[in-house]
C-alpha cells in the first residue's frame, strides 16, 4: 500500500522531528514538491519548508493556501506510484485547517485521537459534532495515554472510564501511556522501534479501508 502523511498542523508541525528529518524536500521538473520518503512513507510538512523554531504567523486564508499547496503542489506520485491513501494529521480544535479540508476536500472519514481525560474528550466530542453536521464520516477515536501496565501486568486505566458521549464510538486502539513512547522522539528513528503499540490502530485503519 502507498502511503502519504501530511501534516497539516502548518503552526506547530511535528512530522519531520518524530521522523527525524532535517533536509528539505526537492522540486521536480513540474515545478511541484517532492514529497520525502521515510520508512515507506511519503511525508509533506511545513517543517520541511521553514526554518526550525521559526513561527509561522499566519491568518486564515494564508493557512488555506499553504494546505492547498501541500496537497495539491505536492508530486505524490513521484516514485510512479499512485497514493492509496492519503493521511492528513490536523491540529486538535475546530479551526480554519479543519472547516478548509471539511468543505474543501473529499474526506473518505476522520479518526480522532484523544486521552479520555474529560476536558480533552470535551473538546473533541465538539470536532466529532462539527465534522458529522458537514457530513463527513466518523470512523472512530483513539485513545491516547489511555492505560499503564502495573507489575502484575494487569491495565491501569489512568483517567478512568470514559462514560461521555465519547464513549458511543468505536474505539479503534487504546495506546498506553509508556516511558518508552515518551523517550522515543529524542532519540532518532527509535520511534519505529514502537511499532508494536500501534499494531492494534494499523490493523483497525488497514480492515476500513479494505471493506
């Protein structure tokens, strides 16, 4: 399966520190971007674009065009492969990002990831509500840093049970919250190393796709 990931968190873009990439993205002959292939995955950022640390200090209709440039000015099939999906990584919240690619783009479906904290679940039972009013299908949520393992191997849930609303939607995975994952992203490429704890959320997205 062929893969593209664009982040389209254009303020706080995180793709290429989780990646490990610091070199920017080439152009080809058709004047369009090269996206940046990662462990198999063709990656475009706004990272890969401005200078580390600096702001990017934007008002809506700037965001609008920077997300028109990364999907559409991007040359995802440059290795003569058509995308067979494409993943767009969105801020949290209900900003101009999501209300571009709602009304804008053909959404297949989202996949909210949440910890089951109340005020985080809070806010996204808000996003659920704003996507699902534009018609865009709700394919389920995930739940981040939702258990630790105690020493008897028995699940701690460290927020307790989501009884929200929330709770009425299928939870694709479940990631738990581990030293590991944490320390992962100071050390380069040991993220992949962590692919176990997602195999659970792999294999759920993979089965919708497939039907």
């Amino acid at each position: 399966m062929n893969v593209g990931l664009l982040d389209a968190d254009v303020y706080g873009p995180s793709i290429p520190h989780l990646f490990g990439i610091k070199q920017k993205p080439d152009i080809a002959d058709n004047n369009k971007i090269n996206p940046i292939l990662k462990a198999g995955v063709n990656l475009m950022s706004m990272g890969f674009l401005i200078d580390e640390g600096r702001p990017v200090i934007w008002r809506g209709p700037m965001l609008s065009k920077a997300l028109f440039q990364m999907t559409y000015g991007v040359n995802w099939c440059f290795n003569d492969r058509e995308l067979d999906i494409l993943i767009i990584d969105t801020p949290p919240g209900t900003g101009d990002i999501h209300l571009t690619l709602a009304t804008k783009y053909l959404i297949d479906g989202v996949i909210f990831v949440t910890t089951p904290q109340l005020l985080a679940v809070k806010d996204t039972i808000k996003s659920i509500e704003m996507f699902s009013e534009l018609g865009i299908p709700i394919i389920g949520i995930v739940e981040n840093m939702s258990y630790f393992l105690e020493s008897t191997g028995l699940k701690k849930d460290v927020f307790g049970k989501n009884k929200t609303k929330l709770a009425e939607l299928e939870c694709l995975a479940r990631i738990p919250l581990m030293e590991s994952i944490a320390q992962a992203e100071y050390i380069d490429n040991s993220i992949f190393s962590l692919k176990d704890c997602f195999s659970e959320l792999a294999f759920a997205v993979k089965t919708f796709i497939e039907n």
